[in-house]
C-alpha cells in the first residue's frame, strides 16, 4: 500500500499498481526511462552553453563528446555552423515534434534571409495573400514592418504581419523597377 499527499493536502491510498494504471509516474521511473545522450543526437539547452543563457530553450545538435570529460559535448544550434560546448546537465534530448518545430523555423528564416530579410518583414509595394486573398503592401518601411503593428493593404485593411503570406518581394516586381515603371502596348 502506497499513499501520495496531493497538493491540495488530500491523502490517496493505494498499490503501486493502481497508481501507475491512473498515468502516475514516479521519478525514480522515469530517470530510468530516459536514454542517455549520444553523439547525432538533437537535444534542447535547458540552461547555458558556456556563459550564454541566451541559448536556452535552442535545439542543438551533439557533434562530439570531448576527450577526457564524459558528459560535455561539443553542440551546433540548429541553423548555425558555430559549435559551442555544454554540459549534458544543460540538455534533455529533443522530441521530433521540437526537431521539427525548429527545422521549419530554420527554413523560414532562411527563405526570408535569401531575399535580404528578416522573417515577417514587409515593405511597401510587397504582394502578400491573407485569407485566400490576395493584397499589395501599401504602408510599409524600408525597415519593414515587424513589429504588431499590422500591415496596411490597398483595401485599407490591416492585418499583422505573422498572418499573411508573402508572394512576391518588391524587388522582384517588373512593375516596379526602380522609378521607372515599364509599360507595355
């Protein structure tokens, strides 16, 4: 018979059995459950890679155990080609929701970056689709527009930037070429 004193100071009585059939896990369980780190592995920082905090909470990839320290590895942020090295007590393994989570990020990032850009960055003149429909950019910056502001369309409607898709950057707009527009007869 086992008893476990709830939060609110309710006492429940019961087998280990009944615990672990109502979803109870017990710490000691699940410190067993976990599969130590290995090399190639992605992992989540849940604290510092050498003095910086800023990375807590990045998905890392574990290149290589250094020589001589068992539990330090060298580690890549996804999405950097700088290794840092870190703790293993500074890392949990990642699931593949987290993995993936952080791969679109980076390909994000990426697809914005290829034209100049910060991800969610609109300028005036950009076409955009929100909703199935499809709208020109009318009140942006040449900084872009990335705060919660929204984005102002040629309907005078406002929508945030995170909602809209971008279709085509100004700058690949034949329409829009310099100062000059092209006309066609």
């Amino acid at each position: 018979m086992a008893k476990i004193t709830l939060e609110n100071g309710m006492v429940i009585e019961g087998t280990i059995g009944e615990f672990k059939e109502m979803g109870v896990k017990f710490p000691v369980e699940e410190a067993q459950d976990t599969e130590p780190l290995k090399v190639g592995d992605y992992a989540k920082v849940v604290g510092f890679i050498g003095s910086r905090e800023d990375y807590n909470g990045t998905i890392v990839r574990l290149d290589k155990e250094w020589s001589g320290e068992q539990g330090r590895y060298n580690v890549t942020p996804l999405g950097e080609s700088s290794m840092a090295s870190c703790d293993a007590k500074n890392l949990v393994k990642a699931t593949e929701d987290e993995i993936e989570a952080a791969k679109r990020q980076q390909a994000e990032i990426s697809r914005w970056s290829a034209i100049g850009r910060k991800p969610n960055e609109f300028k005036t003149g950009d076409i955009v689709r929100n909703g199935g429909e499809i709208f020109e950019v009318e009140n942006g910056s040449d900084k872009g527009l990335t705060g919660a502001v929204g984005v102002r369309m040629t309907n005078y409607k406002w929508r945030f930037p995170e909602n809209i898709e971008l279709i085509s950057p100004v700058e690949a707009r034949f329409d829009k070429v310099g100062s000059d527009r092209v006309e066609f007869e």
